[in-house]
C-alpha cells in the first residue's frame, strides 16, 4: 500500500446529476478513462464525452429493469483487488480484470421517495442494491481506490488530483472511505426505519438513526463541550429546515431552544388568531394570542419580563415592522417565523446579534413522528408527544362546569403545559399566559413559583393584583394531592384543567368543589423531562 494512487479508470454511476458534467470533463481533461452504466452513460455521451458501458466490461446486458448490472467480479474485483498483492494482481491478469481508481455513485433517492409519500411497491423498487455493494466495496480497498457519494465532494477531489499530479493521498482516500460508509450507514437506517413503519413494527430489533450534518458548532451546552448540527432529512417545518436571515450562525442551546419555541407556537392556528411564545432555557416564559401579532408579544412579554430578556421568540404567523420594532426594544437571541415582511427584515438587520430564521410553514403537532433520548449504554425511543384534545375530550368532574371564557382559556393553557418541563403548572387569562413554573420535583412548588412570577410582574406593570386573579390553570400530570389545587385557588385561580388519574381524585375534586372551582379532566398527560 503506497500513499499516492494514480487515478487512470473511474466507473461513474449516479441519480444525482449535479455537477456530473463538470466532474467527467475535468477526468477526461485528465486522461481518466471513464465507464459508466444506464442514464449516467447517456448524459456523458449527450455532453460529447468518451465513456464505455459497464455491459461492455462485464460482457453482460443491464437486466432485470436495471436491478443487475454492476453485481458482477468484472467490477467488484477491480474495486476490491489489492494492488500490492501478487494473487491479487495474477488473478486480475487472469481473468481480464480491469482496475478501477475511482468510484462516484449516489444511491437511489429512497428517502426523497418516501418524504413524497409513495406506496410500498415504489419505495422498495428505490432501494439501490449495486449502488452500496460497489461503495463498500470501494471504501473497504480505500489504500488504492477513492470512492464519492456526494457531489459536494467533487470540487475537493478535482483539488486533490491538482496537487499530487494526478493522485490521491491516503488521509484523502480515508476520508471518503469514511464518507461512504456513513453515506450506506445513512441509507440502511432510512430503509430500515421506513419498513418498521410500513410493517407497524413499534420495536424492531434493531434501530438505527442517520443524519447529515449541517454546521459544526462553537460548543455544545458548554464551553468544554464538542457538538455539531444533524439534519435528518424530514422536511417538517422548524429550526432545521429555516432559512436564515442574518446574524451570527446558532449556538447548540439556540437551536434547542428554537425548536422548542417553534413547536410550542406551532400549536396555534394562525385562522385562531396571531400567536406568539418566548422561550428560555427551552422553557416558555410567556406565550399569548392578540388582535395582531404585535400585541400578542407584547401580551407574552407581559408574562415574564425578566426571564424574556435574551430568549427566543417564535411566531405562528408573518412578521410583521410593528412586531419587528417592538421585539427589538430588548435584547433577543433569535426570531423564528413562517415568513417575514421585507421591512421587518432590514428593521432587524440594524440588530447584528439578533438571528431571523423563516420556515415555508408551521409544525404540524399532531403529525407522527419519533423522538429518542440518550441514556448510559443506550437510548430510549418513543412516539413523539403528538397528543392533542378538543371540547369533546374533556370531562367535567366538580360541581360547577366551567364557563365557556374558562374553557377556551383551559385550552390554551393545556396546549402551553404540553411544551413546560415537568412539573409543568401553567396560569392562563384571556389567551395568554401569566403564570409559569417548570421543572420542580414537587407540583405543589411549581404552582407557587408560577403564582410569584405573576405577583412580580404586577409590582413592574403596576396592577393592584396579580393577573393570576380569575385565571385557569392546567397541570401536565394529575395533582397527587389537594395541596397543589388550593394553591392555585389561593393564587386566585377559578378553574382547573388536569389529565386526572391520581388515587386521590375524589379528594381533589371534593377540595374543588369546596373552593368553588370547576375542574375538568383530560384523560391525557404531557410529562416532559
């Protein structure tokens, strides 16, 4: 094995024309002779260039509507021979085996198939098989042959050939070799995720994840900490999927704090009326509707001034230069929006540190989906939280029914608690709320934080009681004991919304009904940890 390969013979086989042209003229320029197989043949030919079909390699025709073509020792033993081999190399002479230096293959578009919505006979039929035999066969052997699977890697490999006259170094060849086997990685996982699905296998044997990346980061949660960006190749709206308007590019803790904020306002129908939710530590610290969308952050940041400052701030419809001009009033970290107004945009670009992402829509929450979580030798999968209840779900279990304002405000206030860390208690009046607390191991100590983040507030807005008074509240899971409850009640609380379920759920309803509150169960729970 030497470290510089010359590169004579390249077989070019690809789906993904872009930039084929370019790369075979500058082989050619470099006397490579190029072999190559069915559509990627035809495309060579039609731009001028001398190219020979893989059939006249192997002395067999493409059969099988192209399923067999390149499964054949004519071209696996010129990828996978060892060039410092004597047996190797007799066997090659032998048998008329031609050396390939180079391999360029993109695999079959399975995962833009499947992302379309095609049936199953069409999504098999796009599972290349030649495609990732010859990638692994030329990424195994990668001491002599350079294999690429991505265009983007073309220019790089031109560079390469510039610099050594004509041939690759073995750290280049290993980094494709590299890039090949998590390209084949990638597809198999798209495949096998995909069956599961299709066979409703909720626990296949095995799992596996892929994703490409999309930046390198700074730091991870931490300074001391490495971390990169995966995109997983779903078009589903959010930070992933955005374009970026200006600033500097998103840390780790933006881009999990972006998420959370898009999905959270994605839970609000822009028909219902503009939404907006800022987040914090991928907590909310205020989420609301209003008449326009300007008035909706302001009534947000009306939740929780102090904890607003530096968050992300995330919208359900258009920006707007009134909602713009409002949110640049404090320092915030990011805006996320489906779309942004022309104006909007240059009012922000005054704000150098302030990052403007659009999506082409919001998240569906209801869509199905998996999220996992790393734990100590392993990782936990699950469906992701896509529950959602209505009116018709919800079961009056206290003396009083709520009223139709504590209904729509119970609403709210549940679409909220599904996106607050667990404990999650949430206080809402009015479409918006006013009251949050997140993450404490007691439910008790979450109703009362949230109820002193609104009696703060009042003393900065200057209201004769905390907007806790006549609110609702909503609690992820069931309150275990009747203490959480009158809390809220003692806060000024009027109605409850809860998953109920609890051992004790005739004490907490009788400790309502002795407060006079109306409280509703949903038959569901939103734990988020």
């Amino acid at each position: 094995m030497t470290d510089l390969v010359p590169l004579k013979r390249a077989l070019i086989s690809v789906s993904d024309k872009t930039g084929l042209i370019d790369l075979a003229k500058a082989l050619a320029a470099r006397k490579v002779d190029l072999i190559s197989t069915g559509g990627t043949a035809r495309a060579l030919r039609e731009a001028g260039l001398a190219v020979r079909d893989v059939s006249d390699l192997t002395g067999f025709p493409e059969m099988m509507d192209g399923r067999v073509k390149t499964l054949h020792p004519m071209v696996h033993g010129g990828l996978l021979a060892l060039r410092d081999n004597e047996e190797h190399v007799g066997a090659m002479q032998a048998h008329g085996i031609e050396a390939i230096d180079l391999l360029v293959v993109n695999l079959y578009p399975f995962e833009e198939t499947v992302a379309r919505g095609a049936d199953y006979a069409e999504a098999i039929e796009n599972i290349d098989i030649g495609g990732p035999a010859m990638i692994r066969a030329a990424a195994k052997n990668h001491g002599f042959v350079s294999v690429v699977t991505d265009p983007e890697d073309y220019i790089p490999l031109l560079s390469e050939l510039d610099a050594n006259e004509g041939r690759t170094r073995m750290a280049f060849r290993q980094t494709l070799a590299q890039r090949a086997y998590a390209r084949t990685a990638a597809y198999d996982a798209a495949v096998s995720t995909w069956m599961a699905g299709a066979i409703a296998d909720p626990a296949p044997r095995r799992r596996a994840f892929a994703g490409t990346l999309a930046q390198t980061l700074r730091y991870g949660e931490n300074p001391h900490q490495q971390a990169a960006f995966y995109r997983d190749g779903s078009d589903r709206p959010g930070v992933a999927t955005a374009k970026q308007h200006q600033g500097k590019e998103l840390s780790y803790n933006n881009i999990n704090d972006t998420d959370a904020a898009f999905e959270l306002v994605s839970e609000f129908l822009p028909a219902d009326g503009p939404a907006c939710a800022i987040i914090k530590h991928a907590n909310p610290c205020g989420v609301a509707r209003g008449a326009t969308l300007a008035e909706a952050y302001g009534r947000a940041y009306d939740c929780d001034r102090t904890s607003a400052f530096g968050g992300i701030i995330a919208l359900n419809t258009r920006l707007d230069l009134e909602t713009a001009k409002a949110i640049t009033g404090i320092f915030t970290e990011v805006v996320i929006a489906p779309g942004a107004d022309d104006d909007a945009i240059a009012h922000f670009a005054t704000k150098k540190n302030l990052r403007l992402l659009t999506t082409k829509g919001l998240a569906n929450p209801g869509a199905p989906g998996l999220a996992f979580k790393q734990v100590s030798g392993g990782f936990l999968v699950q469906d992701r939280d896509n529950g959602m209840i209505g009116l018709d779900d919800l079961r009056v279990v206290t003396k009083r029914a709520p009223s139709d304002k504590e209904l729509a405000d119970m609403l709210f206030a549940w679409k909220v608690a599904k996106h607050v860390k667990s404990n999650a208690i949430v206080y809402v009046k009015d479409q918006a709320t006013v009251g949050v607390g997140a993450g404490q191991m007691s439910r008790v100590d979450s109703t009362r934080i949230a109820a002193r983040k609104s009696q703060d507030m009042a003393e900065v807005l200057g209201l004769d009681a905390p907007l806790t008074q006549g609110s609702v509240v909503a609690s992820d899971a069931f309150f275990p004991f009747a203490d959480g409850l009158l809390t809220a009640a003692e806060a000024g609380a009027t109605a409850l919304i809860q998953p109920g379920g609890s051992m004790r759920d005739d004490e907490v309803i009788a400790a309502a009904d002795e407060a006079g509150l109306a409280m509703v169960f949903t038959g569901q729970r939103h734990f988020r940890h």
